[in-house]
C-alpha cells in the first residue's frame, strides 16, 4: 500500500500564503510590509513544524550548572583493615624458667653427698638413733665438740655437743639438726666472728661472755685482763622435777647487784654455786665442780661455770658490784 500522506494542522495555512506570493510576483508589485511579513513567517513556518511535529521527542532538560564555590564532598575513607578487623591479641612471653637453687652440698664426694642428702630434712637430737644421728656425731667429733667414740645414739653428751657447735656457727642452738645445721656439719663451715662487742669496752670493769666460744673475757676500761673458759646452760634434767629439756643462758646485758661466797638456792642446795657473781636472778658466774668433773658433757641450767676454783675466787674479788656483764651468742656470716 501506499504511505498515507501526513497531514500536519499547518496545511491550510500555507495555501493563502502561496497563491498571495504568486499575485505579487506577476503584478510585479512590491510586496507590502505585511507580505514580507507573511514571507517571513512563511519561511520560518518549516521551521516551527519541523519542530512541532516530532511527538516522540522530549524536551532534554538543561544540566544544570555545576557551581565552582560548592564544596565537593571528599569521598568517605574506606575503613582500614586495623579498624574493621579485631587485631589479634599478642602472644604471651612465657615467663623464664627459674635457675634451679644452688646445691648447698657441692663440692663433697659422692658417698658424703649421698649420706648429708638422705639426712638434710631428718632432725635428730637427744634420744636419736639411726644412720642421721652417727652421722651427726662424727662430724660434730671432727669439729672438736664430740670428744667421745661416734656410735649410732645421740645421749646428753651428743645434744650438748650439738648445741654448742651451734653456737660456735651463729645458728639457732635448738639441740637438733636443722637443715642450716646439717649444711654446716657437710661443708665443714668455720666458727661465727667472735669480736666482742662495744658494751664489752666500757669503763670500769666489764665481764663479757660469749657463748659461741665458751668464753669469760675480763675487761678493764676496755682492755682485756684475762679469759676463761666456761660452761653454760644446755641439755639437762631439772633437778626437782628430773624433766630432760634445754636450759637456756640469756643472751643481754645487765649489773652486778650482788655477791656471795656460799649463797643458798632451793633448787640446788647449799654449796653448790659458790663464789656467786650475781647478774641476773637466774644466771650467776661461779665455780662448778660439776664443770670440773664432767667438762662439757653435761650443762648448766643457765649460769656461767668456771671450772677452777681458783679461776672462780679471782673472778670474785677483781669484780665489784656495779660491774657490768654482758653475754651474746654470735651471728653467722652471711
């Protein structure tokens, strides 16, 4: 079929328009002003249809502008790793594994490492029997404090030998063998320092004793006159009650209030202490004819013991009351 002819709602207008030009041009008039007019707008006419007839096409709109003073808004950051994904936590550093304690018994031979090993956390004293106690004992007899043969049994000569080696090493003297006790019988450690100490070196005349040496030392105005030996308080029996237990000497510092050549006592009976120098109510220096007989395998129940009567009448007259006496025990090295 044939294209139908589109029809536009402008067709009848161009008509007039066209016969009018027609006129003009044969006459050969001069177009009025109005006709040049209608020439115009006849020529523009085209145009306006052409624009008119195009249904299909809409009207693109006009972009509208871009302002340089509007601020462009930056891009958001995008979120890093760190802030979107929990760190993991660091690995803990193990602690360093601690060096094993020092072996308090190295350096013995192999058969003494083994014997001081199985008796270190042993405690033997008075009344012990077995392998620790022998082992006790001999040590305690190389060191000088145990002058009888080492046998298995630990009596009162053994518990008072234990506690004055004790005290000859600073250690607490309890009469049985702590471990410190038993690390110093092994390494064969030497006597604690035996300075005297500075109220021993007053003025006038000072009787200072030391119980790690089991020694009087007589002082005037700081200097030394004499020394003598003594015994002190250990393992023995009240003599009342027969109780076996340690019978201390006090460690301090006190004055002589009073003296006696024969003083009684409950306890003892008479004659028993005499030429009494008397420091404190329960610890006098005096002669002790036990001391004399038995020497250090018994004690006394606290007093200082002077072994010779002569020794104890010197002591006794060069001592006035007012005297000071002080008796210590000395520390281990450190």
């Amino acid at each position: 079929m044939p294209t139908p002819t589109r029809k536009t709602p402008f067709g009848g207008l161009a008509a007039p328009f066209a016969m009018a030009a027609v006129i003009s041009l044969a006459l050969g008039m001069q177009a009025p002003s109005g006709a040049a007019a209608g020439g115009q707008v006849l020529a523009e006419v085209p145009a306006v249809i052409q624009t008119s007839v195009s249904p299909s096409a809409s009207p693109v709109p006009s972009a509208s502008p871009v302002s340089s003073a509007s601020p462009v808004s930056s891009a958001s950051p995008t979120p890093s790793a760190a802030s979107t994904t929990p760190s993991a936590s660091p690995t803990p550093t193990p602690p360093p594994t601690p060096s094993p304690p020092p072996d308090p018994l190295a350096g013995l031979s192999t058969k003494e490492h083994k014997a001081f090993t199985a008796c270190l956390k042993r405690q033997v004293g008075a009344h012990s029997s077995g392998s620790c106690a022998k082992l006790a004992l001999s040590r305690l007899k190389k060191a000088g404090f145990y002058r009888w043969q080492a046998g298995s049994y630990i009596g009162v000569a053994g518990a008072n030998a234990l506690l004055n080696y004790q005290r000859s090493r600073g250690l607490t003297p309890t009469g049985t063998t702590t471990k410190q006790t038993w690390i110093a019988l092994a390494t064969k450690a030497k006597p604690a320092d035996a300075q005297l100490p500075a109220k021993c070196l007053g003025k006038g005349v000072n009787l200072c004793v030391n119980q790690g040496t089991r020694k009087l030392t007589f002082l005037r105005d700081g200097k030394v006159i004499r020394t003598f030996a003594v015994r002190l308080g250990g393992w023995t029996s009240h003599p009342k009650t027969h109780k076996w237990r340690v019978f201390p000497t006090a460690n301090g510092s006190w004055r002589v209030f009073d003296k006696q050549v024969n003083p009684k006592s409950e306890n003892y009976g008479s004659g028993a202490m005499p030429y009494s120098v008397m420091f404190h109510p329960d610890m006098y220096v005096h002669y002790s004819p036990g001391f004399h007989a038995d020497g250090y395998a018994k004690s006394s129940h606290g007093c200082v013991n002077i072994g010779r009567i002569s020794d104890a009448i010197w002591i006794y007259k060069h001592t006035p009351v007012g005297s000071r006496v002080t008796v210590f025990t000395p520390t281990a090295p450190a």
